[in-house]
C-alpha cells in the first residue's frame, strides 16, 4: 500500500537520523538558527514598531503642533553682554487659528519657563507649565491622584498646580502631595505659594516632545502644571537670565501651540492654511515650526514595512545557508551508503523509491529544525515581552513563512542529492567498499 510505503520510508529514515545523532543535530542546527531569526527579528521589529506608533498616536492623529523656536539672527546678536529678543507665538495666532482654519475643534496654547520648586528642604529645578483644562486629553495622560485644573482655575486664576508623579516623589518624599503647598521661586517677582490639587502621570521618553527639553538637551521630567491665565498674571512672558555677568531676557507669549481637528483627514490640507495664518505679521521671521503626528506616523509604518523586508532577508540567508548545509552532508551520506543504494536497488528498489527515501530524510531534518526554531523563537519573544518587559510582537504569519520556507529549503536543498543517489549504478554501487 503506498501510505504503508511512505510511513516505512519515514521510519527508515528516522532510523537513519538517529544512528548519527550528532551529525543530524549540526546539520539542523542551521535551519533552527534561521527559523529562529525569522521569528525573533520579525517580533523585535514589529515590538518596536507598535512602540513607537503608539508613541506618535498618543501626541494624536487629528493634531497639528506649533512649538516656538528662535530665529538664527536673534542667536547671533544675543552673544552679547545685554539683549532682550521677542519670537515666538502669540496669543493672536492661536485665537486666528481658532476662528479661521476650517475643521478646528479646538486650539490648546502653552507656556513654560524654567523655574525652581521648593517644599520643606526640597529644592527641584523644574519646568512650569501654564495650560488649559483638556490639556490631558490632547496628551493622553492620566490623572493619578486628585484632579487636574479647571475652568474655574483658569476663570479666577487660582493658584492651583498639578504635578507629575516624578516631580511629587522628589518633592514630597514619603508623603501625600495633595492639598500640600509648593513654593516656586521667581526671581523678579519673588517666591509664589501654590497648592497641589492632583498628580499627572509622567509620559515615556518616547512620548516626549522637544520642548521637554532643556538647553543641554536632557530631558526635562519634572513638570508643574498652572493655569495659563495665572501663569501670565504672576510670571509674565519675560524669561530673564542673568548668568555669568550677562543679561539676556527673551519674550514669548506662547511656548506652543496644539491645533485639534475633528477629521483626521483635515490635517494635512489645513497645513497651508495654518502656515498663512502664522506668517501674518511676521515679514518673514521663521520663529516657529510645525509638527504633524500624522506625517510621521505615516512615514514610520513606510519604514517598518522596509525595515520588515530587511530583516526577512537577512533571515532567509540564515536559511539559505543552512539549506547548503544540509546539501553538504546529504552528498557526503550518498557517499557514506552507496553500497546500501545498490543493495536496495539489486532488491527490487526503483529510482523513485530512491529518490523519496533521501528527499524525506533531508525534509525531515530541515522541519524538526524547523519546529525547534518555532519554539525558541516564540519562547525568546515571550521571555523579551514579560520578563524584560520589552515590546515584542510575535506575528503569526512570521511562524508560517519560517516554518513552510523551511520545508522548501529541505525540498530543494535535498532534490539533488537524491537524484544524485539513485542515478547511482546499481552493479558499480554493489562493488563500493
């Protein structure tokens, strides 16, 4: 019966396989590191992928950022001992932007200046930020403890603050923050007394945006959040500093600027409009910059499908290499059991039994180093994922094409050989020692 045959042709050769342990498992060793590259790299590449596209959706698919920046020739006349320079945004930009760009939901305006926190014998060098109430929901960030402003803070400009949970740790060491006091020093004004009405969880690095960093380039972690009008109504917009025997005091009205849509699709054709509107008055001055969540994240999936296909190919040389291997040792084994073939060919044995008896054996070893690859690849990701606690995404359809190329490679890799061996001369292969 040919299912009796073929099962017979399997545990030959099984038998086969097994009387060379060692030489079997080198030889599979090949495959089970392809395999296994397959899966791996393709589940680190889509882990750091998500990552980083979440990263892009919490800043928001419907925003459009405009941050504050200064302008090349205002960093060049500041060198000297005293300058006052003006850039930035204005408070006419985000109410222009409000009232003229069509499919605005809403427009969230930003301060922040560099301030220092104190409470008790704690002294935090810190970054105060002056917002409004759904400052949270263009973030995604997530109130921890207590609540974050509101619009009667903003309405009566109360002296209310929120901060991180990084800022409150180190400020408040052992205790709880909420309706403690925290005073913030400022130089012309004197120190201001604010109270703690929640904490807001701290965003991942990833999620950081430039202007959460300062001058030196670190990232800036400690943030207290105020209401915008109080922020202006105590601190002004005037950021002085007067280190090394210089004065220098730059005036920014906004820090930033977040535009909402209420269609994704708006962002990109609304950017013309926004550029006009921010250009108004400015006789050319590029003091600001747009960012749009919506182009980068269209432009990393652009490079994780690149970066996927790189790693498949270099994943499928570890394959390829292992299928010339395996050639290798099949050749060397026709070698070994030429006087076998010509026994089993002077039995009876057709060229075809031949041929599927060696194309079976390489099949079976380029799939049981298949599945060993399966299982270390998936059992290395799922160790990465919940262990170290690194994003790593195991793809289903990865599995399937590391596990079926496999199949191909012990299909083509050992076509040769067989072949080779029974084209064997039966008389001439009874007489090899």
């Amino acid at each position: 019966m040919p299912g009796f045959s073929v099962l017979r042709v399997i545990q030959v050769g099984f038998k086969s396989l097994h009387l060379h342990k060692l030489r079997s498992a080198l030889t599979m060793l090949g495959m089970v590191i392809g395999v296994w590259a397959v899966i791996t790299l393709v589940a680190i590449g889509e882990g750091a992928s998500q990552d980083a596209q979440e990263a892009i959706k919490r800043l928001g698919a419907q925003n459009v950022l405009i941050r504050s920046i200064k302008p090349l020739d205002q960093k060049t006349q500041s060198q000297g001992f005293s300058f006052t320079s003006e850039f930035g945004l204005k408070n006419a930009d985000a109410t222009r932007i409000s009232h003229t760009i069509p499919g605005v939901k809403r427009v969230l305006p930003i301060l922040q200046q560099r301030k220092t926190a104190v409470h008790g014998r704690s002294e935090v060098d810190c970054q105060i930020i002056g917002t409004f109430p759904y400052y949270p929901e263009f973030t995604q960030a997530r109130i921890v403890a207590g609540r974050f402003l509101t619009e009667s803070d903003e309405r009566e400009k109360t002296w209310a603050c929120v901060l991180t949970v990084g800022m409150a740790e180190r400020l408040f060491t052992g205790q709880n923050p909420l309706e403690e006091t925290v005073v913030i020093r400022e130089e012309r004004q004197g120190s201001k007394v604010f109270r703690v009405v929640g904490l807001i969880e701290e965003r991942s690095t990833a999620d950081k945006m430039p202007q959460d960093e300062d001058p030196s380039g670190k990232t800036i972690e400690d943030n207290i959040y105020i209401p915008l009008s109080t922020m202006k109504g105590i601190f002004g917009t005037l950021d002085v500093d007067r280190s090394a025997g210089n004065y220098k005091a730059e005036r920014v009205e906004l820090s930033e600027i977040r535009v909402e849509f209420h269609d994704a699709e708006q962002v990109l054709s609304s950017l013309p409009l926004i550029r006009d509107s921010l250009n108004k008055g400015r006789d050319g001055v590029k003091d600001y910059e747009i960012r749009v969540p919506l182009n980068e994240l269209n432009a990393l999936k652009q490079q994780k499908e690149r970066d996927t296909r790189m790693l498949l190919y270099i994943a499928c040389i570890s394959l390829l290499v292992g299928g010339i291997g395996i050639m290798n040792i099949m050749l060397a084994t026709v070698t070994e059991r030429t006087r076998e073939i010509g026994v089993r060919r002077a039995l009876g044995a057709t060229q075809n039994d031949i041929i599927v008896q060696f194309l079976i054996e390489t099949i079976m070893l380029c799939l049981l180093g298949g599945m060993v690859g399966v299982m270390g690849g998936w059992g290395f990701a799922e160790f990465r994922h919940h262990i170290l606690e690194i994003t790593t995404i195991v793809k289903e359809w990865s599995i399937i094409v590391a596990f079926g190329l496999s199949g191909m490679v012990g299909v083509f890799f050992g076509l040769y050989p067989a072949i080779r061996a029974a084209n064997l001369d039966p008389i001439e292969a009874l007489r090899h020692a």
